[in-house]
C-alpha cells in the first residue's frame, strides 16, 4: 500500500518555525532617546511654566509683606496717638476735683486742705494704675541714672548718700521720666593741721 500525499502533512517552512522564536529588532539609540527624553520643547515649557509660578509666589508674597508693614505702621501710629487715654481718663476726676474746690468760695482752710489731701489720693491712684512710680530716695545711696545732684553737703556717715529731696523723681517700668533733684552728702573735710 502506497500513501498518497494527501494524507502527509506538510514540512514547515523554516521560515515559518524560526519566526515564532525570532527576536523582534533593537531599536535604533534615536528611538530610545526620543522615548526616554522629553523634546527640548517640551523641556522649555515645563520651565517657563515653573518660573510663571515661581513669580506669581514672589508677587504674592512681595504683596503680603507689604500689607503686613502697613498694617504695623498703622498700629504704632495708633498706639501712639492713643497712648495716654486711659492716664487722660483717670486725671479727668482730678481735674474735676480742682475745678468743685476753686468753685466753692466760702470754704474754711480746714475744708480746703480735705479737698486737696483727697484730690492728691485721686492724683496717686490714677499713677498707680498707670504705673507712674515716684522716686523718694531719702537716705539711699546716690544713683546718677535716677538722681540728679543739686548740691553736695558735709555730713556724718556715709558720703555720697542722698540727705535731702528737693523734687521726687518718677519712672515708668525701666524708664526714668524724671530724676530726683537731691542734696547729696560729702566727707567732712579733715581738720587743718
């Protein structure tokens, strides 16, 4: 019996056996440099993109600080105009006081100095609040940055002490307003041999 080629299969072409295993080709360094890198086009974009934003940023921060250096000024401004208003308030029922004094004329001297004791007492209450201290330094050592000598005195003890107030001097915290006019004491002079 004799097989008719009908029945046999064909022989695959090598052609057809090596394509299934064939390796596709590399692609070219161009191919693989315009995949991986952006155009220089693309690349300029994205910059001038950056620095549009980097700018508006600087504008806007350009314009806060400003903002923010008006606002201060202003607030100085203010704070200084209206520094003294509530002192301004507290010496209206001193003035007032004075004012109810000078307005009654038939008053004894006894009546008198009432009114001046108990309008000093308003005076020093509105210090106080405004923390106005009065320097009285009867007995201390003399200090340059708070005294103001007027003249100096031979006396016992120690020198350069102060013996007398003339004026009382005033401070606000960490500030003299006005120094103390004080006597301040020397060494006796030793005796003519």
């Amino acid at each position: 019996m004799q097989e008719s080629n009908d029945t046999q299969k064909p022989e695959a072409l090598p052609e057809a056996a090596g394509a299934e295993n064939a390796v596709p080709p590399a692609p070219t360094a161009e191919q693989t440099a315009a995949e991986v890198m952006p155009s220089l086009e693309d690349l300029l974009k994205a910059a001038e993109l950056k620095a549009a934003e980097h700018h508006d940023a600087w504008l806007r921060a350009k314009a806060e600080t400003e903002n923010v250096r008006r606002r201060a000024q202003e607030d100085i401004a203010k704070a200084g105009k209206y520094a003294v208003e509530k002192f301004a308030g507290e010496l209206l029922a001193v003035k007032d006081s004075l004012e109810a004094a000078l307005a009654n004329e038939n008053q004894s001297a006894e009546n008198l100095k009432a009114g001046v004791e108990l309008t000093l007492r308003q005076l020093v209450a509105a210090f106080e609040k405004s923390n106005l201290a009065e320097i009285n330094p009867v007995g201390q050592k003399f200090d340059p940055h708070q005294h103001q000598a007027i003249s100096q005195v031979e006396a016992d003890g120690e020198p350069n002490t102060v013996i007398n107030v003339l004026q009382k001097g005033y401070t606000l915290p960490g500030r003299v307003i006005r120094p103390a006019l004080v006597v301040v004491s020397k060494a006796k002079a030793a005796p003519a041999a």
